[in-house]
C-alpha cells in the first residue's frame, strides 16, 4: 500500500431518481464518478483486485436515503474540500454529496461498525387511533416469529429481535408517515417494508432511510 494513501468517509444522498439502480450498479457509479474526477482510488491486492471503496449497507431497490454513508480509500492525499469540488460535477441527478471526513486507517471496517438504521414508511391509513393501537401491539410483543423467501429458500426468524423501535411521525390526508429503528449488523437486518407489514397494513408508498447509526 502506498504510504501516502488515506481514507475518506462519505456521507451522501440517494435520491429518487437513482432509487431503482442496484448495490452493484451504484458501486460502479461511484467508480465512474471519481474516474471522470481524475481522482485515483486504491486497489486491492490479489489475482483480481477492485477498488477500495465500501458503501454500507446497501439499499433495497426503491428506497432513497439522505445519510448514507461510503469510505473510500485514495491513492494519495486530498482535501475533504478538494474532494466535493472534483466530484461534484461529475455526479448525476439523485447523487449527492453532504460530508467528507477523514477516518484513521486502523479502525474496522464500515460495515463491521453497523448498528442501526432508522427508517421512515408512508403508508396509507384510514384511522389515526387503530394505527397507534397497532404500533403498540407490535412493540408489546414478546415473539415474532417471520418467514422470508429468499433464493437460497425459506429463512424463519424472530422479526421482533431485529425491531428497536417504532413511532408514528405524520398523519396527513389519509397517509401516515411511520419511523422506525432496526438492527442492522452481522446478526441481522430488518427490512422496513415487513415491519409494516406486521402492522396489518398494506406495502408502503414509499420507504426513505434517514440515519445510519454506527457503533460509538
């Protein structure tokens, strides 16, 4: 490794216009960006080596995000400010960059630090009372036993260990906005669209992550 290389951390936005690209596909748009920028990123070691730049737990299709989070490492030193400016112009509609900051080489990776991610679901409702009555049943469970088709088969699990917490954020004209924090780490992820569906309610409008929680 170059002893020059340093490590950024990328705080940016998904938004709907890129909502429907894969994990994959965003990873190489992330590859093209900084191509197009001139900035040169590190590679791995090995018979195939890839670039060295993470995104954290990746999105579903569909869903935005306002705080995800990526680190890159670079070949040579750069300015957080001197970053933004070089890829700015290269970055297409739905990308957006918030944050650039530097992250000492030595500490774990960025899905090893993963703890929580907050979401928030519209979804629409016909009575205010019979939501709330709902997200507290569902917190007041001890055990909820789920089964997801994966393509592997069948996972059955506990979707209760997996939620932190719900809360509802707006009731607007028939459409509620529902908040909710789910783990997100090595034990597993909680996906959105099954916690509403464990409320009784039909799939969400849409599904937006506003906060990735990292371990402190």
């Amino acid at each position: 490794m170059p002893s020059a290389m340093n490590r950024l951390r990328l705080r940016f936005i998904r938004g709907e216009e890129i909502k429907f690209i894969s994990h994959l596909d965003m990873v190489r748009l992330w590859q093209r960006v900084f191509r197009r920028s001139g900035i040169e990123i590190c590679y791995s070691e090995g018979y195939n080596p890839h670039p060295r730049l993470s995104i954290a737990a990746p999105l579903a299709l569909g869903v935005t995000g306002s705080n995800e989070l990526m680190d890159v490492y670079l070949r040579e030193p750069l300015a957080e400010t001197s970053l933004i400016c070089m890829i700015r112009p290269q970055m297409p509609v739905g990308l957006g960059i918030k944050q650039v900051f530097p992250i000492p080489l030595d500490v774990p990776t960025l899905q090893s630090q993963i703890r929580f991610a907050e979401y928030e679901a519209k979804v629409s409702i016909d009575e205010e009372n019979s939501l709330e009555g709902r997200v507290e049943s569902l917190l007041d469970c001890q055990c909820l036993p789920w089964e997801h088709l994966r393509d592997t088969g069948v996972k059955s699990y506990d979707l209760r260990l997996l939620i932190n917490s719900v809360w509802i954020d707006s009731v607007v004209d028939g459409v509620a906005g529902i908040g909710m924090r789910l783990q997100c780490d090595s034990n597993g992820a909680g996906r959105p669209e099954q916690v509403i569906k464990a409320l009784g309610l039909d799939a969400p409008l849409s599904i937006h992550r506003s906060r990735i929680i990292l371990h402190p």
